[in-house]
C-alpha cells in the first residue's frame, strides 16, 4: 500500500518555510507523495449571489507546477500528484513543458492527476469554454503523451493542433502517469 500526504493549501499559507516544514516532513515520515489542489482563481462570494461552492477567492491556492518546482528542490524522493489539475481550461502544450519540466527536475517524480472541473467563473476568466471541457480534456490527453513521448509531435484535432513541433526537455517518465479524478 501506498500513502500519499495532502497539502493544506488553503490552511498553511504563504510561509515558504512553512511549505518546506510539512513537505520535508511528510517525506521523513515516509509519505509516498504529496498531492496538490488546482484553482487559479476564486469566485468573489460577495458579489455573487448565492454562490455557495466551496472555495472563493479568500481560498489560497499555490500553482502546482510552481510548487512543485519549489518542493523537488527540497525534497529527495518524495513523488508530488495534482489533484486535480483542472485541464480543460489550461492550453495543452504548456501543461506538457510544465509538466516535463517537472519530472525532469524531480528526476521522474510527477504524476499528473486531471479533471474537468466545476468552477465556471475559472473558465470564463481563462478564455475556455465550460460546455465541451470533457471533449476538449479526451483530446487534451492525447497531445499530452505525444508530447511526452515524441521529439517532434504533428497532430490535428478537433480542438488542437501542433505542426511537426515538439517540447524540449522530454520528461523523465515517458508518458508521465496521468490520473483521472473527480467529485
């Protein structure tokens, strides 16, 4: 069996020391992985009548990516998990150079969870359509592991298209394990 450790985002805050305190000790008591929240923006529960979600834009949220940039270099194998990254309203080849970019400097340590997610308001502030973003994240998934797996990717979808290019570095994991979650 496995255990992973979730960050307490919306709980600790922006005290860097307080980041590396948890996830050096999740690491030294033999924490499997920490797993990340995704949420670029919260909605303002103020001026939305009856919003009733469970986050809003009092909620702190820290970028997975960046996070995780910040806890390989602190850490020596503890694996880091999004949960979940919220892809249809992110641009694809960017979520794969992040992405890899991660597993690269973590020497292999990332396993991307994804979902579609709930939050409107994120959706409309990112430019992305809420209605198709099951369709889009199927597709979405698809160019992520070509990207990953390919030096040069050519690829014409319904809602992407990348012209014999190709992310450079390639990540360590070839495809990085994608989850699938949501609630």
């Amino acid at each position: 069996m496995r255990l992973g450790a979730i960050f307490p985002q919306t709980e600790i805050g922006a005290d860097p020391s307080a980041v590396k305190d948890f996830a050096q000790a999740a690491e030294g008591l033999g924490y499997d992985h920490i797993l990340v929240f995704d949420h670029v923006l919260g909605a303002d529960q103020t001026k939305r009548t009856g919003w009733d979600r469970p986050y809003n834009k009092d909620d702190m949220f820290h970028e997975p990516f960046v996070m995780f940039g910040y806890l390989g270099a602190i850490t020596e194998k503890i694996e880091f998990t999004t949960g979940v990254l919220i892809l249809g309203q992110r641009q694809t080849s960017l979520v794969a150079k992040q992405a890899a970019e991660v597993d690269v400097l973590t020497g292999g340590r990332l396993r991307l969870g994804i979902g579609i997610g709930w939050n409107e308001v994120e959706y409309e502030a990112l430019g992305q359509s809420f209605t198709n973003r099951g369709r889009r994240s199927e597709e979405q998934i698809e160019l992520l592991r070509l990207l990953w797996t390919q030096e040069s990717v050519d690829f014409n979808g319904k809602y992407h298209k990348v012209t014999n290019a190709g992310i450079n570095p390639l990540p360590v994991q070839r495809p990085i394990p994608i989850w699938l979650g949501g609630g």
